[in-house]
C-alpha cells in the first residue's frame, strides 16, 4: 500500500516539475528544449499525462500550452504545437479565451497571422476558420473586439477580411467591435472597419448609440472629426438614440468630466463640443440659410430642430462656465499681488456674464419651442 502511495507521490512530483519546465520553454520558445523534453519524458510518463499538460495543466488560468505561447509570441513553439496539436486552437481557458484572444490582447500581429494560417493550412481538416474567428469568451468578446479594442489595425484587418460576419457580433455589453475601436480612439481600426459595412445605420448598440454617439460620449475628437468628414456618415449627426439623444447630447452626458478639473479632458471635451455644433449648423441650416432660400421656406419640424440643437448649446455653455467659476484656474499661484487679483476680477466677470448670457438665451429658446 505504502508503495503504491509512493508511486502516485512520485508521478505527481515529475508532473508538477515537467509542467514547470514545459511553462517556461514555451514562454521563452525554446523549441529545441520543449521538443526534447516532450519526447524523454514520454520514457518516465503516460503518453496520456503528457497530452493533459499539454492542453490543460500548465497554468493555473486553464491556459493550455498554445495559450502560454501565443500570449509570448513564441513563434517556434506556435509552428511546433499548430502542426502537431491543431485543435489546441480551439481550445478555451477558464475565461473562455482560446490562442487568438490572448494573442490579440498581447498585441502580438505575427502570432495571429501564424494561426489563422495555420487553421486554413490545417492537413487534418479538423478546424474551420470562420468558427474559430467567431468564439466568444466568457465576456462575449470574439478575437476581432480584442484586436479592435487594442488598437491592431493589421489584426483588426486581417480577421475581418477571413470572417466579415465577426463585426456584426456583439459582446455582453451590446457593443460591435466598431464601438470599442471608437471609444478607444484607434482610427486606424475604425476605417479598417468601416470598409465591410454598407449602411451606417446599422452601427448601433443595445442603447441605439451610432459610432458617433460613442466617440463623442468618449471624447475622442479624431474619431469625431473622422465621422464628420465622411459624406456616407455625416448624417449621424442628427440621429437619436434609444431615448431620443444625437450625438450632442452625448456630449453633453459626458459633463461629469468636467466636475473632476480635469484638465486635459475639459479641453478634449470642448474640442468636441465645437466640432458637433458646427457641424450640426451645417446639416441643419446649409439647405435652407447660406443660399438663395428665404428664411420662410423652413417648415415648423426643421426650425424645431434648429431650436433644439441651439438650446443644447446654451445649456452646455452655461454648464462650462459654472464649471469654470467653481474651478478658477491659477489656485496654485500667488493671488495676492495687484495684477493677479485685477485679471481674477476680470475672469470672474466675463464667465458670469457668458454664463448669465447662456441662461437668458435658454429660457428664450425653451419659450420659443
């Protein structure tokens, strides 16, 4: 009994050690060493015990040893274990990513290049690519959100050109991969993006948020002024929500920024803000104002919606000047002396009045419409 006890100490004692080494050459991709490890190990071990670490055992995370490879760029190791284990491709960890996940989420191009060829070169046939790009992880994320979210504008590329249909396919959150390359700011993967869409209307999440409801809501003025520059988008401008917000609403909801004197983020904010606003004259008024058409030819509707856009603008200006009041720039420097004291006095004056100004102008657009 008591050597049957030794003989199961033992065999756990050289798997947990062959574990260990298998971790550490597949991090550093040191083929040479894994492959020699594998194949003198299978004189001490079960094939079987070498196959469970392998797919299963090597970190504590679930990650199999594809996973530890991809996540390093180990290239060799990658070849090594795809040509041999090809189904280590499709296999998830406990969070529910497979290879292509960690890989995209480590920003490693070459890694998911060397696996989608791998999966179309396969001589086994066993995978289909177009399956494995669609995997969602435990979060709904497929590979192309995670390439899309990180900023991998040629992994963003590559995956949506083998499987066009993974950019319609929404996360927990309710958001297409298009919608987090926007709040992320990532340009690059937002036009790669654009190219396998034919109707911007179709770029909506579960709240009903185009493209340019997020990057206005984020901030993210490249991404606005990106929208605003295509004639196929620019009309997102007007278009609302769920619960009736365009774009300048979003803007607006996105004033809690400005209670935490944020600096740098104010002024994104209101580089936004003014981007919005002329642009949403342009669509509104460009048709009826800057040519030969009289004021009179508006309809009830169009100069409703004129009065609308004006009165979010006025409400903004009043909140960033009272945003500005309760902020008062310079509260680190020496106020005591004449000058300081005579421009705070000027400062104050000129946000009260802009602000007064912005609040008479609402009340009078509220009576208006």
């Amino acid at each position: 009994m008591e050597h049957s006890t030794d003989i199961i100490q033992s065999s756990s004692t050289l798997q947990l050690s062959m574990q260990k080494e298998v971790y550490t050459y597949a991090k550093e991709d040191n083929f040479n060493a894994l492959f020699g490890l594998l194949s003198n190990k299978l004189e001490h071990v079960s094939s079987e015990e070498v196959l469970n670490i392998i797919f299963k055992h090597v970190a504590a995370s679930g990650n199999s040893l594809l996973h530890v490879a991809a996540s390093h760029g180990s290239e060799g190791v990658i070849q090594l274990l795809c040509y041999h284990f090809p189904l280590l491709i499709t296999r998830k960890n406990f969070l529910g990513d497979n290879a292509l996940h960690l890989a995209a989420r480590a920003r490693r191009f070459v890694t998911i290049q060397n696996l989608v060829n791998h999966v179309k070169i396969d001589p086994h046939k066993t995978l289909e690519l177009a399956s494995l790009l669609r995997m969602k992880n435990n979060k709904g994320n497929t590979p192309l959100r995670d390439a899309a979210s990180m900023g991998i504008h040629d992994g963003a590329r590559l995956l949506v050109s083998r499987c066009p249909v993974a950019a319609s396919q929404r996360n927990e959150e309710g958001n297409l991969p298009i919608h987090v390359a926007c709040q992320k700011g990532h340009l690059q993967v937002v036009r790669e993006l654009l190219n396998y869409w034919l109707d911007p209307m179709d770029f909506l999440n579960e709240k009903g948020h185009n493209i340019l409801h997020v990057a206005a809501g984020s901030g993210q003025m490249r991404i606005v002024d990106e929208i605003l520059r295509n004639r196929d988008l620019e009309a997102l401008i007007n278009e609302k929500d769920y619960d009736g917000n365009t774009p300048l609403h979003e803007d607006d909801a996105a004033r809690g920024v400005w209670n935490k004197s944020q600096d740098v983020e104010v002024r994104k904010m209101r580089k936004v803000l003014k981007v919005l606003v002329e642009a949403a004259d342009k669509t509104e008024f460009d048709n009826n104002l800057i040519f030969d058409s009289p004021r009179t030819t508006l309809t009830t509707e169009e100069r409703n919606r004129g009065v609308g856009n004006l009165l979010v603008v006025s409400v903004l200006v009043a909140e960033v000047t009272f945003a500005g009041a309760i902020t008062v720039p310079g509260s680190g420097c020496d106020l005591n002396s004449g000058s300081s004291k005579k421009l705070m006095r000027y400062y104050i004056y000129l946000d009260m009045l802009a602000m007064d100004v912005s609040l008479i102008a609402a009340i009078i657009l509220c009576r208006v419409s």
